[in-house]
C-alpha cells in the first residue's frame, strides 16, 4: 500500500510541475501574468500611499516554443487607483533581482512630457482617466533587450510592473509578475 501512496505522490507532483509550466488549456507555455501593485513593494524605499493597482501582461502569439519569435508582442492591462496625483510613467523593470532595486526599464508603458523613453511610448492618462483599465499594447522594448529574455525573467518572477508619479519620481506603486498559479 506505501508504494501505491509514493508513486500517486510522485504522479501528483509531475501533474502539478507540468501545470506550472504550461497552459492547460491550450497545451502552450505560460502566456499571462499577473502582478497585484503597491506602496509596501517599492524599494529601495517603502513610499507611503494608499494606491494599488493590478498589471495583466499577455504574450502573442500564445508561446508555444523558445526562444520567442522576433515577431512576438507583449500587451499589458493596468488598474489603478488611489495615487497621490497624476501617473507620470509606467514600465516594467527586468531583470530584477529578489527584493531589490536592481533591474533596469526595458518595458515602456508610458510616459509624459519631459521624461525620456524610447520614442513612439503611449502617453500616461492624466486625472480623469485614473482608475480605469488601461491597455498598453505596442509595448516600447529597450533596443538592447530581447523579447525572449523579456519572457524568460517573466517566467522566473525577475520582472516588476513600476507606476511613477510626481510626488513619488522613484515608483509611488509595484508589483512582481507572476504567473496567476503562483503560490
């Protein structure tokens, strides 16, 4: 009877392994992410800030192989609310080390007048508009940075969605991208 109970264990373990790395849908790698943004994940510096948020990034075409085609796109959905004023940029910060400060913007959202970003960036929303589900689609990618290595620090949780405002320039929102069956 253990031995029954080891190999249903070991059966469960490769079932749940291949769910974490594949859609069971559609049979693909994993295509969307997840990351919940707010002030207790800013860093170096926890700012203080009642706005949070929620970013959903989506690979196309589904990814069914790497590296990634130089033809894949990645599109981002943003939710936020509660800044202390108007969002002045929005990128995606890859790779990052654990609890650091360390990765550099590779993934412009948008911007405003004045802050440098690769030219043809979406323009942030100003008041009025905050709060309201935003679609980045046509993502700005840093010239030097590949869409595969983009995906490979998304699949090892190496990548953060970072909202800027001008009380808080260094980041006022964040969060770690992850895939939705993450613990």
């Amino acid at each position: 009877m253990h031995v029954y109970r080891r190999r249903g264990a070991v059966a469960l373990a490769a079932i749940l392994a291949a769910v974490a790395c594949s859609d069971t849908q559609t049979g693909t790698l994993i295509t969307n992410y997840i990351a919940n943004l707010d002030a207790a994940q800013e860093q170096p510096t926890v700012v203080s800030s009642a706005g949070s948020g929620t970013a959903t990034c989506t690979f196309s075409p589904a990814v069914t192989a790497r590296p990634l085609a130089t033809t894949a796109t990645v599109s981002c959905t943003v939710n936020w609310s509660g800044l202390t004023d108007s969002l002045r940029q929005a990128h995606i910060h890859a790779p990052n080390a654990a609890a650091t400060n360390t990765g550099a913007v590779n993934v412009w959202l948008c911007t405003t007048t004045g802050i440098t970003a690769p030219a043809g960036t979406a323009t942030c929303p100003q008041p009025g508009q905050a709060g309201t589900a935003v679609v980045f689609a046509g993502v700005r990618i840093a010239s030097t940075f590949s869409m595969d290595s983009l995906y490979g620090d998304f699949l090892s949780g190496a990548a953060y969605v970072n909202l800027h405002t001008k009380t808080n320039p260094g980041g006022e929102i964040r969060g770690v991208l992850l895939h939705p069956l993450t613990p």
